[in-house]
C-alpha cells in the first residue's frame, strides 16, 4: 500500500528581487513553513522574507532596478548573480523553486531549473493581458505552477495551458472592507471636518524625479479654489523625503503646504476624501480603501516611447483594469500637468454621486480580492512539491 505521508522538502528555493515580491514572498512563506517545519527555505530575499527565518545569500538590492534603461550598466552583476544562484541550485536540487515576480531575473532561472527536472513556481503572473503577451511562450517552457492574484488571469494561463492557482491578492486582506476615517485622522491630528487630500507621487526615486513636481504643483492650483484643503503624503523613506523637498524647492513650490508622513500610506488613504496617486500597486491600496483617486504617471521620455506602443488595453491603473472601464480618471506623461490634475481632482472631490458610486464598486472589487493568500499560495506549492 502507498504511503499517505507527505514528503518532507530538504529546501525551499527563492528569489525576490524588490520590496514588493519580498513582502509577497513572505507572506507565503508565513504559509509554508508550518507545512515543512523542517525545511531550509534559502535563496535571494529582502528584510520581510528574513523576519521568516530565510536565509539570503545575496542582498537584495543588488538585483532591485529602477527603469528599463537603468538595467544596461547593472546587467553584467545581476547575470553573475544569476548563474551562480542557478549552478548552486542545480547541484543541491531543491524540492521547489519560487520565483516571486520580477519576471526578467526569475523566468530565465527558472527555465534552466525546469530544464533540469526542479518544479517552478511563479508568483505573481507576469502581467501578460497588459502588456509583452509573447512572454507567455517563455512562461510554458520555464513555470510549473502559476499563482495569480487576480481572478480573471487563471483563464488566461489555463487557456495558454500553463496550471495555475488564483490565490487572492494579499493587499486585499491587510485593508479593512470598512475603512476607519474618523480613526486615521485622528491619528494624523486631522480635523473630522476637514477636506483631505492625499498625494502619493510614489516610493521609487524616479517616479519622485518625474510625478512630483506635477503633484505639488496641482495642490497649489486646488488650493486656489478652496483654501480650506489639507494636504498629506506619506514618504517611503528619509531619502525619498528629502528628495521630495529638493525638488519642490527646484520647482519653486515650497509654499504649498503639505504634511509629509513617514511611512503610514494606509492611515493617510484611510483619511483622504480623495487621492492623487502614481499608477501602480498604490492605485489598488486607494481602491480597496473605497476612496475617489485620479491615477497619473511620468517617466523618462524615451521609456515613454518604447511603452507606448506596447500596451494592449485603454487602461494603465489596476482599479480602471479590474471594474474593465474607466472608473476613474487617468492622466499619463503630458497629459499630466498641474492644471488638468487639478482639475480631475476637483471633480473627485465635489462629485457626490460618482464618490457614493465609486465606494459600491470598489467594495465589490475588495470581495473579489480576498481569500487568505497565505494558506492558498503555500497549499499550491505544496501540490506541486508533491506531484499533484
């Protein structure tokens, strides 16, 4: 008769390469690891994946890269990092190996793992339906098992014949469905009474270099038309803060008061009646909070010349892409200037109906968002460690 007992995996194999697939990881690792108590999960991997009890053989800021030209003077580094990650996995034969996003470093890897009769996993999906749908014929050949956290991608992968698993998207449960305004504004010493504008121009120093000015810039023009406006912006950081002051000093912005937080995105979302905020993850943290948002993006020129063209749908913020309609607005490169943010954010601010509409929308969208990751992630990797 067939033992029922589950194998017990000697290694666990990882890779993040930024702050985002570290928070990801560790919270599928925070699923895991009860499942194999005795397992080593090792690899590449930041501060969150660490407080796990992973081991990092490389810091992971060596990988982290900012921009599709910022990578050509790193590439030589982060190709070296590669192959001697990959020659180590190849002769100790982890029972998995877990690529967490940052596709370009962990599809590759994980082809010649594959290659080599070691199961892959990938998590999260690679956002084909967006953009670079040609990955797809790489991801066959190099993921066992795709995780994905949104519901509509497992047809996507399913249809291209790659297994996957939706497993819910994490933000989803670490944001209440009822969000605490009166609470956030306390704890930022904000009047209930108060009409509260959160501007969040992004974490990374280059969407800082390219959205702030703009940001600033579109508060001072609100601030015109009602004095009464606070604004708040949670910083990534003391460089990210710091930064963010030199260039509202070069752009001769430095009247226009706003209280810079450190960190407490969350708290000063939950606090907003509505957000100015950079496309990306931040976008779908100001949806899940219920809150009116106008979504807006800059960039180096040149990026924006080869990204242009490559974009598949009308839609760049995650929100407008899961409601599959503009629900709110979005303002990309010039088309982001202080003026016509402004006025975008005027009308998210004064338009009752479409904020009381906008709440019902994005609380449906929380619903279809929350399951616990943890548990699902970590049970999909399990039935591929053991063969199912």
């Amino acid at each position: 008769m067939a033992s029922s007992a589950k194998p017990a995996a000697r290694s666990v194999a990882l890779v993040a390469g930024e702050p985002s697939g570290d928070v990801l990881a560790a919270r599928l690792l925070s699923g895991l690891r009860p499942l194999l108590p005795e397992a080593r999960f090792h690899g590449i991997g930041g501060e969150h994946m660490m407080a796990q009890g992973f081991e990092s053989h490389w810091p992971m800021e060596r990988l982290t890269v900012r921009g599709l030209l910022a990578v050509i003077p790193r590439y030589r580094d982060i190709k070296g990092i590669q192959n001697a990650l990959r020659d180590q996995l190849l002769a100790e034969r982890p029972s998995v190996f877990i690529g967490a996003d940052y596709p370009g470093f962990n599809l590759g890897l994980e082809m010649q793992l594959k290659d080599a009769g070691i199961p892959t996993v990938h998590y999260i999906g690679p956002q084909i339906w967006a953009w670079r749908g040609g990955r797809i014929k790489k991801i066959i050949k190099a993921v066992s098992h795709m995780l994905v956290v949104f519901p509509f991608e497992e047809e996507i992968y399913r249809k291209a014949g790659v297994p996957v698993s939706y497993v819910g998207h994490p933000l989803a449960e670490l944001v209440p469905l009822v969000p605490d305004e009166a609470g956030a504004r306390v704890q930022l010493g904000l009047p209930q009474d108060a009409n509260v504008v959160t501007i969040m121009p992004g974490s990374r120093m280059s969407e800082l270099k390219y959205n702030t000015a703009a940001f600033v810039g579109a508060a001072k023009l609100l601030l015109a038309r009602d004095r009464s406006l606070r604004f708040v912006a949670p910083m990534a950081g003391e460089k990210q803060r710091q930064y963010f002051l030199e260039l509202v000093a070069q752009a001769g912005l430095q009247d226009v008061e706003i209280q810079l937080l450190d960190g407490q995105s969350h708290t000063a979302i939950a606090a907003a009646d509505a957000v100015l905020v950079a496309s990306g993850t931040a976008s779908l943290e100001v949806a899940l909070f219920k809150k009116p948002m106008v979504i807006a993006y800059k960039m180096m020129a040149a990026e924006w010349q080869i990204l242009r063209h490559f974009g598949y749908q009308p839609w760049i913020g995650l929100p407008n892409i899961l409601a599959r309609e503009f629900v709110v607005p979005e303002l990309l490169q010039d088309a982001a200037n202080p003026a016509a943010l402004a006025e975008a954010m005027w009308r998210q601010l004064s338009d009752v109906p479409h904020r009381l509409q906008l709440a019902q929308r994005f609380t449906e969208m929380h619903h279809s968002l929350l399951r616990n990751s943890a548990q699902e992630s970590a049970q999909a990797v399990m039935r591929v460690i053991e063969g199912r």
